[in-house]
C-alpha cells in the first residue's frame, strides 16, 4: 500500500497529536501534580521550621527571664517570699507617703509547682500618693500581682483617701514537691 503525500502528512500529524495527547495525560500532568504537590509541601515544612525558630527563639528569651526572675526574687520557701513581699509593701508604702494601718499575709493551699503568698494591704493617702504607689507595685523587681484595689474617700471633699489593695507573690515548690516547713529560718 502506497500511500499519498496528503495521507502521509494526515498519519504524521494525527500521531503527532495522539502523542502529544499521551505524553499530556501520562507524563506531563502527572508530573505538573508531583510539582505543585512537592512545592505545597515545601512551603508547609518551611512554615513550621519558621515556628520551629520562633519557639526556639522564644525558649532562650523565656529562659533567660527566668533564670533572672530566680535570680531577682522568685523564692523557694515561702516564708523567704513573704517576707519579701511584706519588706517591698512597707518600702513602697513609705516611699509613696502612704499611711499603712494593716498588712496580713496569707498562704492558700495549692498543689501546683509555682504557688503564691496573698497579702492584705490597708492605708490612707492623697490621690498622688496613690497613684505613686499603684506605679511602684506596678514595676516592681519582684514577681507580684496587683490582685484588687479598692479606693474610697475618707471624708468628703478632700484628697484624703483610703486604699485596699491585695498583691500576690510567687514562690516556687522544690522539685520533691515538699515545702519547707513554716517559720524554719527566720
């Protein structure tokens, strides 16, 4: 079978298009797929060595500020810790010009590593002394926690004010889990 030049170039271009239509189908969309695949997952494992960073990061910075918080006044024993809070309390009550008429300390049972001293602040003062004192619990060295204020005036009209505060300490639990026992050192 002889074929024409016009049947030839027919034959030659319908296998070029079958071709064409075989390597699309089985060759490259299959490989188009792997690509973006390969690609997704790509970004996906470059975002989370990103997090991965960060945490690591963030690991250092919070460990360093621990070991300065330990350094600075987190206590193991809480009498050390309540100690420190009552000392701090009456500094700033001075240093601000507040009258302190009662300070009473608290210990509540917790079964945590990290437990806390409750302290019951009263004193009397004008409103800068206030706000004096309120700015010094605030940036504070030692870890407290400004839990409540209450503030009401003590005669009407004036700048003659009484302030109820109650701050937490931190102290931290050994790693027996066991507390020392109260009133041991002091």
């Amino acid at each position: 079978m002889i074929l024409s030049r016009r049947e030839r170039l027919i034959i030659t271009l319908a296998l070029i298009v079958v071709s064409i239509f075989v390597l699309d189908r089985f060759v490259l969309g299959p490989l188009l797929i792997s690509y973006s695949t390969a690609r997704a997952k790509k970004d996906e494992l470059q975002a989370e060595k990103d997090r991965s960073a960060g945490l690591l990061d963030r690991r250092e910075q919070l460990g360093r500020k621990w070991r300065q918080m330990l350094a600075e006044g987190l206590k193991q024993d809480p009498a050390e810790a309540e100690s420190q809070l009552l000392h701090a309390l009456d500094d700033w009550f001075q240093e601000a010009g507040l009258d302190l008429s009662s300070l009473r300390p608290e210990r509540p049972s917790e079964k945590t590593d990290l437990r806390k001293v409750i302290c019951h602040a009263v004193g009397s003062g004008s409103m800068a002394s206030v706000s004096r004192f309120l700015w010094l619990v605030e940036t504070a060295e030692i870890p407290v926690k400004l839990e409540a204020v209450q503030l009401r005036s003590r005669k009407e009209g004036t700048d003659d004010l009484a302030l109820q505060v109650r701050l937490s300490t931190l102290y931290l639990v050994d790693d027996e889990g066991s507390e020392p026992t109260e009133g041991g050192g002091q």
